[in-house]
C-alpha cells in the first residue's frame, strides 16, 4: 500500500517479509483462504498437505494496485524478518522526528451495544524498533529489520465477534502532524502434527 494525499508529503511506505514458501516450506506454507469464520475447513490443515503454490483463492494481503497476491503463512516458531521501503518523489522532502517499525500481536473484540464500556482490542505482543533517527527524507531507503524468538501462542484468526491478529508497523512521527501510518498483517499458524488414529468420543 501506497501513501498519497495531503499530509503525507507524497511518501509512499511498502513493507515486505524476506522469507517465502520457497526458502522455507516447511515453516511458511501458501494458503486458499484466510482463517476465517467464513471458511468451514481449517485453511492451516489444508496447507500442511500441500506445500506448492495453491492458485484460484481470494486476493492476498499484497499492495492494492499490484493485483491479487498469494496468502501467506508462517509458523509461530519463525523470526518475523523483513524490508521497509521509504520513498519520496524527485525534488520532495519530508521532515520527521524518527521512524519506527513495529510487531504487535492482537485480540479484537466487538461486543453488543451493552459492552460499550469494554475496550475494543487487547494488545498481547508489542514489540519495537527503531529504523531511523530524527532526519529528513528525500530519496528511496530499503531498511531491513528483524524481530527473533517471538512467543506466538496465538493463531491467526478472522472471527465473527473475536480476531486476533498479527501486525508489522511502520510508524513515520512528525511535528505538528500525525503521524505516518503503514501496516502489514502477518498471518500465524500454529504447527502440529496429525494424530494416526482419532480415538471415538464417547457419549
């Protein structure tokens, strides 16, 4: 996702995780769907069966503009590693007061009218970095980052009154005006094995 429009200044933001089914199909797998309570079937189920690219599904979490995009996850025991991309126009210059990227893991709650009382999202994982000190912005910047040996004990999931979520922030801060904001989900699963016999329940 790009950012245009006043207040930006014309700067454009791109988050991308380094690591791809390709370099490591044992821990990143291709998804059909996201988690969802739409979805009747475990979409991370499917996935451990098949470890080559599944096409056909809905449009991916990529940059809007760029067409549809494969769905992405990652094992819960993965370092959450990737590349900002900071982009100003030719002749344009932007001043900020540092810039920050984030991981945050989170637990959204939507209640009924009698729950207003009750926050909203519950953040479980808050992690920060930082990518650039006070300066000025006048060119193209590829900035990696890292975040390693993250307990995720959640799995990502689209609910119908609960999600929880998984994000990397980039966070531009600027005096007298908001901030510049650009996130990027990161969907987790959990690994697990198939047992070989599912035991009767019993009633």
């Amino acid at each position: 996702m790009s950012f245009f429009g006043l207040g930006s200044g014309g700067l454009q933001i791109k988050i991308q995780l380094t690591n791809t089914p390709e370099t490591h199909p044992n821990e990143i797998v291709y998804l059909r769907h996201r988690p969802s309570w739409k979805v009747r079937k475990n979409v991370f189920a499917t996935a451990l069966k098949k470890h080559h690219p599944i096409g056909g599904g809905e449009p991916g979490m990529g940059d809007r503009g760029a067409g549809p995009s494969r769905i992405v996850a990652y094992s819960s025991e993965q370092d959450v590693e990737g590349q900002v991309t900071l982009a100003m126009p030719p002749g344009k210059k932007m001043d900020h007061l540092g810039i920050r990227v984030k991981f945050f893991g989170r637990i959204d709650m939507e209640g009924g009218a009698h729950e207003t009382t009750r926050p909203s999202h519950y953040d479980f994982i808050s992690l920060s970095k930082e990518l650039l000190p006070p300066g000025s912005l006048y060119d193209t910047r590829h900035i990696p980052f890292i975040f390693r040996n993250i307990e995720k004990n959640h799995e990502s999931y689209h609910g119908r009154n609960v999600s929880v979520k998984y994000f990397v922030r980039v966070e531009v801060q600027r005096q007298w005006l908001p901030d510049i904001t650009q996130e990027h989900e990161v969907l987790i699963r959990i690994r697990g094995h198939e047992p070989s016999v599912n035991e009767p329940i019993k009633m």
